[in-house]
C-alpha cells in the first residue's frame, strides 16, 4: 500500500469516527498530494514526493507554532502541535544521533571532506542515504559540526 493510499484511508476512518481534527488535517495533506499529482501530470503520487509534501507541511507547522507561542496564543499552537504529530505518524521513525553520526563519518571518509567548504557535497550524500530519516536541520548542525574539526 502506498502512502498516499494510506493517508486516504486514515482519512476515512476519520471522517467515519467523527475525528475533526484529524480529518481536517488528512483533508488539507490529501489536497497538496493532488497538487502534486497534477504539476507532474502523473497518475499516483509517488512516495518520495508524498514524504516531501508531509516534511514541508510539518515545517510549516513548526514555524506556525513558533509565531504563536511568540504570539501569545497557546490555543492555536496545541492545535498546529496536534497536527503535527499526526503528519509526522507518516513518516519513518528518526535514525538515532549515534547512527547518524556513523554515516556522516562514513560519507566524510568516502568523499575526502576536509573542510567546511566540502559540505555541500557531504550533505548531498548524507541526505541521499538517509532518505528522510533525519532532520535536515540536525544532520547540517552534525555536519558541520564535524567538518569545523577536521
């Protein structure tokens, strides 16, 4: 089962049990999936790019619950929280920092990094591997962090 199939389940059984919050938010990540469908003019939306789709809506959640909290409006950012936590139910749970660590290593010792200036190229590799088991922020902080010392 795809992941777009799945999301269009979920989005059934909430409809059927009267879960407004959670229907809601399957409705609005159903319509960008469209969206998708429909730039590429294909017939299925693929997994990377529902994975994609669900990445950008939960970084807009995450800067939304940033301006409301800074708002003064606890109401609204529960609410963006709750809708976070069901877009990120779709997606792979997060690799451990020590096991991305290991693959940093890995892609600096394969690629021959030795400075910042090679993190453009350790990045491409690492998020290639990791396949969006991590934060981008997090593996570029780790990167980094590991091309400074070097």
């Amino acid at each position: 089962m795809s992941l777009e199939e799945k999301i269009t389940q979920d989005y059934i059984q909430a409809m059927k049990a009267k879960n407004s919050a959670r229907s809601s938010c399957l409705s609005f990540l159903r319509a960008q999936l469209k969206n998708i469908i429909i730039d590429k003019r294909v017939e299925k939306c693929s997994d990377e790019d529902a994975m994609a789709v669900i990445k950008k809506q939960i970084k807009q959640r995450q800067d939304s619950i940033a301006q409301f909290t800074s708002g003064n409006r606890p109401d609204l950012a529960a609410k963006e929280e709750a809708e976070m936590v069901i877009l990120k139910s779709y997606l792979p749970p997060e690799m451990s920092a020590q096991a991305l660590g290991a693959v940093i290593d890995g892609v600096i010792k394969s690629t021959g990094a030795s400075s910042i200036k090679d993190m453009g190229r350790v990045m491409k590799e690492v998020l290639a591997k990791l396949a969006g088991q991590a934060d981008n922020q997090t593996v570029g902080a780790m990167v980094k962090e590991r091309l400074s010392k070097a």
